[in-house]
C-alpha cells in the first residue's frame, strides 16, 4: 500500500476523495477495517522514518491486537463494542504512525523520539482500547464491554501492564500506561507526571490521534446515532441514576447525541487537541504538502451535521457502515442491554450536570 506524501504528485486529488471508501481512511487508500493493510502502511512511515529499525514488536503487536479483538487471544472475549470497535482502533494508530512520521521531520535532533519511544507509541495505540475487550474470568459478571466505558482508559492500561513484559518491553511499561490516559478522560492530563517531554510529546499524538481519526471518519455522524448513543447508554454515560429515587438523562437518544456534538466539537478543538496537545495535529501537514485531510474531513461531517440538525432532515445520515467485531450476535445484544437499562430508570428525572463525551 503506497500513500501519496509530501513530494508525490496529484496530492489533492487523492486526499479529499469524493468516493472514499466506508472502511478507508481518510486519504481512501488504506483499509482500516483489516490489520494487515494497516500495519504495512504504518511499516512504510516506521521504515522511512527510522531507517533499519526492527520492526518485529509492531509487527506481532498488530498480531495479538487482531486476535484480541476478534476473540483469539487466550482469556479474552473478543470486541462487543459496536462503535469502539476494530476498525477505530486501527484507523487512529495508522493516524498516530502519520503524527510520529511529521514530528521527527519537523523537530531538531535533540527533540526527536526516535524508533524505540515510537516504537513505545504505536503499541499503545494499538491497545488504547483494550480495555473494553471482556476477560474470560475477571469480567465473566460483565455482558458487553460499554459496560466499562467510565474506567476502560484504566483498564487499557493494566493490559498494557501485563503485555509489554511478556514481550521484551517492561521498561516501557511506567510510560505506556501513562500515556495511554491521552485518550481518555479518567486523569487530568494537567495532572499527568513525565520527566521527559519526549513522553509527553507521545501522550499528545496519540489523544490527539485518537480524536481526529474518529471525528474524520466517513461514517462518524451515523456512528455516533446508531453505535456511540448505545455505548453511552450501556456505559452510564447518556443515562445514570443519580441519588436515591432520581436518575439523569444527558442524551435522550442518538439524535439528541448529534445534536450536542457540535458543542462538542467545539470544545475539543479548543480545550484538548489546541491548548492540551499544543496543536500537535498540524504535523500531519508535513506529509500533505501542507494539507491536513483530517481537519478537513472533520470540518465536512460538522458543517454537513449542522446542515441537518438546522433542516431537520435527519434521513441524510443514511450511511450503513460495516461492523468490525469479534463475538457473535454482538449487535443484537447491545441493542437487548440498552432496552433493559433504559427500562430500568424509575423515579424523577432532573437535570444533568453538564456535557460528557468521554470518547
């Protein structure tokens, strides 16, 4: 799989295309619905980014996250989460191997992470969203893995503190399963400890890689009503009970979801991916030509978002997207769950205590 780079031709052409795949990614030459063309397109930035690095960790961690999430890797279930599910993942660590490849063009010597620290980088990527995958044992009270949407950025990083050792990686464990907390909301990143700024500069490629993969994908307006809405349900997030004979309702239904989305947005532009990770999205540029395909394609789903919701036309979401899971009936089954949550709400409902997305 080759991408168009900076230096190559017919750049715009290929990066805005207009008949981007649903599965692709945002450049609509990279399938992110299957692990080995991602792993070879992120092989093409290692190598050339750091020339004669081994590259045998990445290579069998895109192995072990494909058994993890497709139900092969022994203890485990598989992934049940119909919108964090294989395809997410694989789309924001190809994202992340971009933001490295950028970074080290741009910055001085001194300052570069170099291939073990990206090394260190891309593994967590591909992990960042273990946490919802259900053990065998440990989880076996658990029926579908929204369950630890709350706390899964946590749980991610006590896989990460399990695997990392088993394969030659212990001394990356302190800073993998820190960093790991970039993607979520479970620590204040102001709060987030790391001597050298290096590690910090990772932190904020992957939270940042992990919000503009998701908010560029094709299908990401659909996938927050159809998909995200039910994680949140099932999570505790759209729906909680509050204090004895009270509940809480933050999104009436996937529609409502969307409707707050622009605010959203706005907040994540400003609080997390500008003044948080310090615009660290813009390295992407160094391999467009100064085009960021990311931003752009998340301006288009906003704008066309805000199209709907001032029309009220919602039938233009209309994309079906595939599922990338790895248990059977999995959709079926959370749309089961979020029944029984949502019927289980009794007593008086009252305000929420503000806007929460904790994607």
């Amino acid at each position: 799989m080759t991408e168009t780079r900076r230096g190559a031709p017919a750049n715009k052409k290929r990066i805005m295309s207009q008949d981007r795949r649903n599965d692709y990614d945002v450049t609509n030459t990279v399938q992110v619905s299957d692990p080995v063309s991602v792993r070879n397109a992120v092989y093409e930035l290692y190598s050339e980014t750091f020339p004669g690095a081994p590259y045998d960790k990445i290579w069998l961690a895109f192995y072990d996250f494909e058994r993890l999430f497709t139900g092969r890797y022994p203890g485990y279930r598989g992934c049940d989460t119909t919108y964090h599910d294989l395809q997410h993942t694989l789309d924001m660590t190809l994202a992340v191997a971009r933001l490295i490849a950028g970074y080290e063009r741009s910055v001085e010597a001194k300052d570069r992470l170099g291939a073990r620290r990206a090394q260190m980088a891309i593994i967590t990527s591909l992990f960042h969203d273990a946490g919802y995958i259900r053990h065998e044992e440990r989880d076996a009270e658990f029926s579908n893995g929204a369950e630890f949407t709350l706390y899964h950025v946590s749980r991610s990083a006590d896989f990460l503190r399990r695997y990392l050792p088993e394969h030659g990686m212990a001394r990356d464990v302190a800073i993998a399963s820190m960093i790991v907390h970039f993607t979520g909301y479970e620590v204040e990143l102001d709060k987030i400890e790391l001597d050298d700024p290096r590690d910090i500069i990772c932190g904020h490629l992957i939270g940042t890689a992990d919000l503009i993969a998701q908010m560029a994908d094709r299908c990401y307006l659909e996938k927050c009503r159809d998909r995200l809405y039910k994680e949140f349900v099932v999570g505790g997030v759209a729906v909680e009970n509050a204090s004895p004979g009270e509940y809480m309702v933050r999104y009436h239904s996937g529609q409502d979801l969307l409707r707050k989305t622009p605010v959203f947005y706005q907040q994540v532009m400003r609080d997390r991916l500008h003044r948080k990770f310090n615009r660290v999205y813009r390295y992407i540029e160094v391999i467009y030509d100064g085009q960021n395909p990311y931003i752009d394609a998340i301006a288009n789903n906003i704008s066309h978002l805000v199209r709907v919701i001032e029309s009220g036309d919602w039938t233009l979401l209309r994309r079906q997207p595939p599922y990338f899971l790895g248990i059977v009936n999995a959709v079926n089954d959370l749309e089961l769950l979020v029944k029984r949550q949502l019927a289980s709400l009794s007593g008086k409902k009252v305000e929420p205590d503000g806007l929460l997305m904790p994607v």
